[in-house]
C-alpha cells in the first residue's frame, strides 16, 4: 500500500507540475499580433501594392486608352505568340512529367538518380543560360547553324527557338509535382490491377492516371504561368523582332524603355490577370492534392490485421480494370 502510495503522490505532482508549465507551442497575444501585423504589412507591401499599381497604370489615361494599347497589332501578335508558345511547351512537359514520374516511382533501374537530378537541372540553371545554350547550338555560328543555313531552317529568333527555350525552363514543373505523390501512393494498386490482368495501358489510364489527376493539375498550372512569363531565356534567343519573335513579357519591356508606361502596364495587367487566375486554380488544386497526399499516407493505418493489407488495393485495381 505504501508503495502505491507513492506512486500515486508521485503522479499527483508530476501532474501539477505539468499544469503549471505554460505550453510551449503558445505565444503572449502581443507577439501574435506583432508577428501577424509583420507578416501583413509584408504581404501589402510586395503584392498588394505592386498589383494595384500595375491596374492604377494601366487604366491611367483611361478605359479607351487600354483597349487601343491591347488592340495594337504588336501588342496582338505578342499575345498570340506567347499562347501559341505555351500551347506547344505545355503539352509536352505534360507527356514528359507523366513519362518521367512514372519511370522513376514505380520502377527501380540503373541512372535513377541521374535522371531525377537531371529533372532538376532547369532550376539550377539561369534562364539567359539557358537560352545562350540554343543560340551556341543553333546559332549563325553554333555547331548546327551552317547546316540549318544551308536547309533554310532558322531556331534561333524565330518561334521554334522561342518554344525550345520554353519548354526547357518548365519541363520540371510537371514532373516534380507527380514524383512524390506517386511514390507516396505506392505501387500495390498498379501490382494489383496486374495481377488481375490489365495491360501496361490499362493499367496506366485506369488506375494510375486517376489517381494522379488533382497533382498533374496543379504541375499544368504552374507549367503554364511560368511559360506565359519567362523572359531571360525568352529574351535571348528571340532576336526583339518586333510583331514576330516578341512575347507579351518582352513587349511589356519594349512599351516601357519607349515610355510608354500606360500601354507597357496595360500588357502587363494581362499577366496579372493570369497570375490571379492561377492562383485562384492553385488553391483549388493544391486542397485536393493535399487530400490525396494524406489519403496515401493513410492506407497502411487502414488497412487493419495482417493479411487485409492488399484487400483495399485490389478492390480499387479490380473496380478500376473493370
């Protein structure tokens, strides 16, 4: 009884002495609000205030003026040409991501992580880099230029040159979006959906792909916006052709060095736009990634006692192959 009896003091104290430690996940409600009120202002200040300056200039010699200023035949064919551009790079950085996630999720090969790091290769590379190397390689005087001169073929400042270094500056956005949440999915609906016979095809557009949809959203999104505003690699392998090789990014640069504020703001209000639409589908498609995410890290705490594991992927590969 004594031994119980100090036990139970014991606890009574250590209980009390838990009650009296404040939280440590708490803060004072002055550093709250100091803390919330930095990270307001902050948010006022760098994206506020600069995209409703971008509108204030916009529309500063009026309604009419904006409509002309997008309405100018250069200003067209920037448009046209940045859409045709992203049409083409958006598309197969799509085929690509889903490729190059796949293979390297769920299958194990030699030079795995050579590809994964080469997947990133974009991100450490400066844009204008990036273009410098198609005008070395296609350039007048890179190694491909005398025989495309001589086959009348011309890359560099032309479109094909415009969608090449597009499409290398956003080849990862897809890609790494995918490749952690197929690994975090696992293989056992794909090996299920195999054992119950369902061809490489099948397999893929039934089982894989629909459980991926939410996350390969999410890389077009952000795909595309990064096409729609790339300028340095852009820039490079353009040429300024104005009404030919220029982008709406480079055309808003060309607007502002001639002065041109209002037209240059009135472009650019067109990539705001695009950025708020993309963040508004972000949002949407960032919530139900999220989802699937937590819905994959849940399936082993679901699956309940030895020998149930598989029942739940098979039932979804044998629904989805059926």
């Amino acid at each position: 009884m004594s031994r119980n009896s100090a036990m139970i003091a014991r606890t009574a104290v250590g209980n009390a002495s838990a009650a009296r430690r404040p939280d440590p996940v708490t803060e004072p409600r002055a550093v709250r609000w100091i803390l919330t009120g930095i990270a307001l202002l902050f948010l006022a200040l760098f994206l506020v205030l600069p995209l409703v300056a971008v509108f204030y200039q916009a529309l500063a010699k009026g309604v009419a003026y904006y409509f002309e200023s997008l309405a100018d035949p250069d200003a067209v064919s920037a448009i046209k040409l940045t859409l045709l551009t992203a049409a083409i790079a958006v598309p197969l950085n799509l085929a690509f991501g889903l490729a190059a996630s796949w293979c390297i999720a769920k299958f194990e090969f030699r030079g795995k992580a050579l590809l994964t790091t080469l997947i990133d290769l974009p991100f450490s590379v400066s844009p204008v880099i990036s273009g410098l190397i198609y005008v070395l390689m296609f350039g007048a005087q890179g190694w491909f230029g005398p025989w495309l001169a001589n086959h009348d073929v011309q890359i560099i400042f032309a479109v094909p040159g415009i969608v090449l270094a597009t499409i290398f500056v956003t080849f990862p956005f897809v890609a790494r979006e995918l490749i952690p949440l197929m690994q975090a999915q696992g293989n056992d609906e794909e090996e299920a959906a195999h054992v119950l016979g369902a061809s490489g095809w099948q397999m893929f557009r039934r089982v894989t792909l629909p459980n991926v949809k939410w996350g390969l959203l999410y890389g077009v999104i952000l795909c595309n916006a990064r096409a729609m505003g790339e300028f340095g690699a852009v820039s490079v392998v353009s040429g300024h052709i104005r009404g030919q090789t220029d982008t709406m990014p480079l055309h808003v640069e060309i607007l502002y060095n001639e002065y041109n504020f209002s037209a240059a703001f009135a472009v650019a209000s067109l990539l705001a736009l695009l950025a708020l639409v993309t963040l508004g589908l972000k949002l949407l498609a960032e919530r139900h990634l999220s989802a699937e995410l937590s819905s994959a890290r849940d399936v082993p705490a679901r699956a309940g006692p030895v020998g149930s594991s598989s029942a739940a992927p098979h039932a979804r590969a044998a629904h989805s192959v059926q």
